[in-house]
C-alpha cells in the first residue's frame, strides 16, 4: 500500500468530506465542517500561503495538513503546520510524508521557525521530537454538556452596559473588528499577531460559515463594544464553540467577559446546542478560571513544538 501526499481538492465534496471526517477523528475537541475547510482555503490572507494537504492511501484520506505562514506577525520568517492522521492509519508514513511536504512549502516561502501543534500524548510528542522539534506552551481543550449540566443564572447587566448579538453589527462590523484586534494582540502565544486588515478580517472572520452571529454576544459600555464572546457552531452535530472571549484593556476586572460568555451559552442551549467546546492557553489563568466558574472540564491537551530552522 502506497501512500501519497497531494493538495486538497476544493472542489471535490467527497475529498472535503474525507478531509472533515479524519480532522474530526483525530481532533473531536474543535468543530471541522467541509463549508468551513473550504472556506478557510478560499479565503486566508495570500501572504500566509496557506494549504491544506491531504495523505492519501488507496484513495482514502488517511492525513490531514494546514500549513501557513504567520502573516500577521510582525515577526518574520514564522510557520504553522498542523498534522493529523486517521487514528487507525498511523504508523504507515503519513504523518512523516505530510511534515516534509509542509516544510518544504513553509521554507521555500521564507520560513525559518516553524510551529505545530501537537496531542499531548507520548506517540504525538515523541513523532514531533524525532524531527527536530522541541517542546515549548501548552494549551487545554474543554468541553460543557449543555444538557446535563447547569449553567450559571443569567446575569442582569450592570448600569451603563448593553448586551447584544453581532447580528445586530451586520451593517458595520467595524467596531466588533477592533475589539476583537485588540483582545487578539493580549493573548498568550508563542506567535504575536496583529489584525490590521479589515477587509481580510471580513471574508476569514465575519463571512466564515462558522460564525454564529445571533450567538455571538457583545457588552456595550456607553454605545461601544467592550467585551463579547464569538459563537461558532454546527447545526449538524448540535455542537457550539466559543472561539474567542475577550474584554478591551479599559474595561477588565468589572466581570464582562464572563456577562457575555454566560449570555451566549444560555442562547445556545435554548437552541438546541447539546455540547460547548472551548480551549484555553495553560498559561490563561483568567479564561481557565471563567470556564471552571461555567462547569467546563478539561478534555485533552496539547503542546506548541518549535523548530528553528539554521
């Protein structure tokens, strides 16, 4: 059996689907839809040379890659691989095949320091380890039975604070782009990144097929966005997921992070959803304290592996 690495087929739904079905085995803890691999692949900035590759054994997807430079950075020469491979097709060279092919890419576009994510498992690490890569921060995955569980009451807003949805931004999504630029730069990373392109920010952000912009909540203080939490989900598999959460620098420490957070979760569970994902830095002390108030429970975990490239 001859396994082969090739780009992913856009146009093709069965090789979308493939693509979604091993991301999904391998990583069940982030919500993987064909509409939204296509639409990131259509859509990331061009300066990130973004791909998605695809290992393929007797016409099966057996591996999965998204490998891109980190355009946004104001450092450099920085890429980003991710690697996953059908669990039940490991150890047949995939991994190893889809690592070269997305080296090859990153480094012949300029990169010199190359990141990826990894389970934090010995198989997983040890695979990262042999090429060359070497430990560095840590982050949580963590997940809510929406149905099971009890959510905090819904909170009253305190005076001079506002919630709404992002629906309710649809004709000028600008100030959502700011807030959300600022809480981006906050975050802790091994990767610095700065959104200062809008329009960008609107086709891979604001347009993405994930975006759940009636559950997407947003505090106003005095008119302006000052904290909100985004809402991705999938209808199919009644999942939510919280991709982002943050409070602009003037208005932490007065708990409205975890005003819209609550708001979002309890619109979610009126409407159906069964299941909230999230994931945390280990470094994040405050989110990981929020979720903790909400009832999540970590689920897996994963390591950041760098490669400096001489």
């Amino acid at each position: 059996m001859t396994v082969t690495v090739r780009d992913l087929r856009s146009d093709d739904r069965a090789d979308v689907e493939g693509f979604a079905h091993v991301r999904h085995l391998a990583l069940p803890h982030i919500l993987w839809t064909p509409d939204a691999i296509v639409h990131r692949l259509a859509h990331t900035h061009p300066d990130a040379r973004f791909r998605s590759l695809v290992a393929e054994e007797d016409g099966e997807v057996v591996g999965t890659a998204q490998v891109q430079l980190a355009y946004d950075s104001p450092e450099p020469g920085q890429g980003m691989l991710n690697i996953y491979v059908h669990p039940d097709r490991t150890r047949r060279g995939a991994g190893d095949l889809l690592v070269r092919a997305a080296e090859k890419h990153l480094t012949g576009h300029g990169a010199t320091k190359l990141f990826a994510w990894v389970l934090d498992e010995p198989a997983n690490r040890a695979f990262a380890e042999r090429r060359g890569y070497r430990a560095s921060r840590s982050a949580h995955f963590l997940r809510l039975d929406l149905t099971g569980g009890t959510l905090p009451p819904l909170q009253s807003p305190p005076p001079g604070v506002e919630l709404r949805s992002a629906a309710d931004f649809a004709d000028d999504p600008r100030p959502l782009f700011e807030l959300d630029a600022m809480t981006v730069s906050d975050e802790p990373s091994d990767v610095e990144a700065e959104l200062t392109d809008y329009e960008s920010w609107i086709e891979e952000t604001w347009k993405a097929p994930l975006l759940n912009r009636e559950l997407t909540t947003i505090a106003l203080v005095e008119g302006r966005p000052a904290a909100f939490s985004l809402a991705w989900t999938d209808t199919a598999t009644g999942r939510y997921a919280t991709a982002m959460t943050g409070t602009a620098r003037p208005h932490r420490g007065r708990g409205l992070a975890k005003l819209t957070k609550n708001a979002s979760l309890h619109r979610a569970r009126a409407a159906g959803y069964t299941v909230a994902l999230t994931g945390n830095d280990s470094e994040n002390e405050p989110m990981l304290a929020i979720n903790k108030w909400f009832g999540y429970e970590i689920c897996a975990s994963e390591v950041r592996y760098v490669r400096e490239l001489a």
